[in-house]
C-alpha cells in the first residue's frame, strides 16, 4: 500500500460525502432521539419522558419475542448459507465457458427487488397453485405456511437461503480464484490431500473474504423486513414478526413515535454492537 | 469422486431457477387456469398480462420512476464517492479513520429505523413524491458502500502514477478525468454496478417517500396483490418484468463482479 501523505485539504474532497450522508442520518437520527425521550398526544404537543420509553422496551415480552426470533433467524441462515456457499464455490469450474454462465445464473437472485421475491416465493409456495407446496404436500406432508408456522419458518428461511447463499458463493470464489496455483503443487508434492488443502490452503485464503460475507450476510438479515413481510406478513400469528416488521408495526401502523423511537436506538445499537464485536473479534484472529 | 463435482453447483442453479421458472409460467397464464388447474406450463399460453402492464400508464409509469430514481442514485453516490474515495486512499487527515467508520455505520441502518423521520425530513425539504428524494433517501447506504468500494480499488494504483502525472504538467482535475478515472474504469464499473442493485432491490424507504407521482414499480405491485383482489398473472408478469434489468446488468458486469469481490469490498 502507498504511503500516504499529511494534506488538511483532503477535506474538501470529503465534503460532498460528509453533507451528503449527514442530511441523510444525522438529521433523521436527532429526529428518532427527539422522539425517543417525548410523549405526545397529537398536535405537535410533546411532553418529556426521559427513559421512560427504553425501560418500557427493554422491559416488553413483545420486544423479547422480536428480539429471539430476530436472532434464531440469523443464526440459522448464517449456519446454512456460510457452508453452503463455501461448499458451492469449492465445486464450481475454474475457468472457461461455465465460470460466465454460473457468475450470472447464480448473481441473479440479488438482483431482484425484495418484494418481488417474496411474492415470487409467495407463489412458488401456496399449497394449491405453488409448485414447492404441490411437491411438499405430495410427498404426504401437511403443509401450508399461511398457517402453520413451522412451514412459515421452513419457506422464510428457504427463501434468504435461495435469496442470500449466492453472496457468499461469489466472495468465496473471489477468494479462492486469489490463490497462486504454486500452493497447490506444492501441496501435491507433499501428499497432502483434499481435505489437508482445504484446511490449510483454502480455508486460511478464504478468512478475509469470508469475514465480509458473514459480516454482510449479519447485518442484511438482520435488518430484514420486505421479503417476510410480503410472504407471510409476520404471521401466522406473530411468528414470523422480526424486529424491523415489529418497529414498523409501531412506529406507522400504531404511531406510537416514543416507542418507536427508543426501539430504533436499541435495534440500531444491538446492530453496531455486534458488528463491532465479529469485526474485532476476526481481525484480532487474523493478527496471531 | 472428483468427477461429480459438477453436480452441486448445476443442483444449486436449478434450485436458483425453479422459483423463476414458476413466476415466468404464471405471468403467461390466465387467471383461470391459474386458479382452476394445477399445470407444469401454460396450457393457454397469453401476452394478456404484459399486454395490461404495457397499456396501463400507472404500471409503466412505476418502471420509469424506478429506473429515474436508481440512476439518479448511481449517478449522486459514484460522481460524490469519487473524490471521497480518493482522499481516503491517498492523505492523512484529521479525523480520516473515524470518518471512515461513521460512514460504514450508516451501512448498517435498519431501514426500518429510518423511515418515518425520512418521512418527515423530505416532506420538510419539499421533495416528497419526487424520485429525486429516493434517490438521496438511498445515498445513505450507497454512498458509504461507494466510498468503500472505490476506496480499495483506488490503493490498488501506485502513487507513482499520480506523481508522474504532475511533473508532466498535469492539473490535478485534468490527471483525475483524463488519467486516473479510466484507470480505475473497472472499479468504478462494479461501484455504480452495487448502486443500481442496491437501489433497484430497496423498497421501504422507497414506498414511503412516495405516494402517486414517483411510485416506483414495486410498490405498484404491493397495490395490486391487496385492492383487486388476488390478480396473480398480473402480479407475476409484473415481478417478471423487474428481473430484466437486473439480469442486462449482471450481463455487462459479470467479469467485472469477481474482481470487485476479490479486492475484499462490498
């Protein structure tokens, strides 16, 4: 990397950006702050609460309920599509013709606005007209996910694992394509064998690149909101309510705004701190 | 065993294609084999689907206001991130690592979070309904991700180039268009690539900043699914409709798209 030099002015280059992004978050954020501490009843009266509002969330079934199938979810997809997509780049060819054709099939899905891929799900997955519930329940297994919601749960994750594992596949392939091919002669050299090379040739050559997809993949399901929405509506029941369908829920369908607000401050800070945490964690790895 | 190897991806892309495939299949039928029979293809096989969307101004209108407003957006984040970019990546200035880190937050913004006082701000500012709203509306995730992206491509050219360049003669806007911007062509190819995908996927912040004159196709569709009644040939030639310029994009990029996840952005 070059050396970089001492210039002030490097601001003015930075400006755009900085007012940019600073209308954009600072001003909605003071918005959500302001909120968060106020009670109103209309007319743009508002009366203050302090912390109020936070000891409330903090303190509601309904936020813990969120809060534990938000991280379910996440856990769940992170354990599938992480060895899924490692397990799909490994297999994929290493040049020619076919490299073209899977970049492109496989990148589709992410590109393909979330609401239409949750009504795309939607009809994939009825039980009368879907093709994948025709097949469920021809297999002799009941199934319907407007109302079970163990079948709720099987479509939604289905559905961010065909949605999300090619993410992973790409930065994973980036990553192997990365390594020089001396390392694996001389791994042939020695005898090593397929596993010896995935563990401590691939595996080791992948950590960056895998660092960001989790990390990504973290972030993004987390914040999840259109895709369920449109497929099961954060149903049947709640069951598929998380977070960012619950805060909408309060913050436009009820305009409960001091609720809201302090919900948002603890969802955007639970976010922060995790990323923070699997940052540090993985660059703290990559030092030893 | 090494020979079957073949299987998994060819497995995972028929798995990617199926959901495509049934979207595709449905927007060709009428809505009285879809309702009435369970069939593997159109038995009826009809344009009257996109025949409604393409003579129906409030739909086509919907596909013009996302495309107005993802170019805007892509235009806005690359032409703002550029210089950005190139201050992280070649000075040291005050402030310059937690700048960098603020802006990444911003990446990690629920959307959620954020819609209600958007709401509110661009309705202040006047905006509202405007696909330049959306446009700055999704800057806050684009541009850091710009900024990011850029940034790696952008340490990857010897500072020698840039010196060069000056002893030649050069001003520094002349070297930034004529000499370091098609250098890094490939880098701001994938950056303006994640912009127009990020923006054309988004659809919250998108619906509620607007309410009839930039309706982006999206929500459109949401429309459809809930007020007459369950139009689902409609909702999928529609759905099928938003796939194509993803799809003509990825084409063009596609070996551009390696080399931007390799650099280890994104």
């Amino acid at each position: 990397m070059a050396v970089k030099s001492n210039n002030q002015k490097a601001w003015l280059f930075v400006l755009p950006v900085v007012l940019l992004v600073a209308f954009n978050a600072l001003i909605p954020l003071m918005t959500v702050v302001n909120y968060s501490v106020q009670e109103t009843f209309g007319n743009n009266v508002f009366f203050w609460e302090g912390v109020k509002w936070f000891e409330d969330v903090l303190h509601s079934e309904r936020f813990h309920a969120s809060l534990l199938r938000q991280l379910s979810f996440t856990g769940i997809i992170l354990l599938i599509e992480v060895p899924l997509g490692v397990a799909i780049a490994l297999t994929m060819p290493k040049k020619g013709f076919w490299v073209s054709v899977c970049l492109v099939l496989m990148a589709l899905p992410l590109l393909i606005p979330w609401n239409v891929v949750g009504a795309m799900w939607n009809i994939f997955a009825l039980p009368e007209i879907g093709l994948l519930g025709r097949m469920i329940n021809g297999l002799g297994i009941d199934y319907n996910f407007t109302q079970n919601p163990t079948a709720a749960w099987f479509t939604t994750i289905l559905m961010d694992v065909w949605h999300w594992t090619s993410l992973v596949v790409l930065l994973a392939y980036a990553g192997l394509r990365s390594i020089p091919d001396a390392y694996f002669q001389a791994a042939k050299i020695d005898g090593a064998g397929t596993w010896a090379v995935f563990r401590y040739i691939q595996l080791p050559k992948m950590k960056r690149v895998l660092t960001i997809a989790i990390l990504l993949r973290f972030m993004d399901s987390f914040m999840i909101y259109t895709e369920p929405f449109v497929l099961t509506g954060g149903g049947p029941g709640n069951t598929t309510t998380f977070l960012s369908i619950d805060l909408v829920k309060i913050a436009l369908g009820q305009f409960d705004l001091g609720p809201a607000a302090a919900m948002s401050l603890i969802y955007f800070l639970i976010v922060l701190l995790m990323c923070w945490v699997f940052y540090t964690l993985m660059m703290k790895n990559e030092d030893q | 065993m090494k020979k079957f190897t073949w299987l998994v991806p060819t497995i995972y892309i028929l798995f990617l294609m199926l959901p495509i495939y049934w979207l595709l299949n449905m927007s060709f039928k009428t809505t009285n084999e879809i309702l009435g029979v369970f069939t593997l293809w159109p038995q009826e096989f009809t344009f009257e689907n996109y025949i409604a969307i393409f003579t129906d101004s409030t739909w086509y209108n919907g596909y013009i206001n996302s495309v107005t407003y993802v170019v805007i957006n892509t235009v806005i984040s690359v032409s703002a991130a550029l210089p950005a970019a190139y201050a992280f990546s070649r000075y040291r200035f005050l402030g310059d690592k937690h700048l960098f880190f603020w802006l990444l937050t911003n990446r990690m913004a629920p959307p959620a979070v954020f819609a209600l006082p958007f709401f509110q701000l661009y309705s202040a500012a006047n905006l509202f309904d405007t696909p330049l709203a959306v446009a700055l509306a999704h800057g806050l995730f684009n541009i850091p991700l710009a900024v990011w992206i850029l940034e790696g491509f952008m340490s990857g050219v010897p500072k020698e180039l840039d010196e060069t360049a000056y002893v030649d003669g050069y001003s520094f806007p002349r070297f930034f268009v004529k000499i370091f911007m098609p250098t890094i062509a490939a880098g701001i190819g994938v950056t303006a690539f994640f912009c127009f995908m990020f923006s054309w996927v988004e659809l919250l912040l998108a619906k509620t900043l607007t309410s009839v004159a930039a309706k982006p196709i999206a929500a459109i569709m949401t429309r459809t699914a809930s007020t007459s009644g369950y139009e689902l040939g409609l909702l999928a030639a529609a759905g099928a409709l938003t796939i194509i310029p993803g799809a003509i994009v990825i084409y063009f990029v596609r070996n551009h798209i390696a080399k931007g996840f390799a650099l280890g952005r994104v």
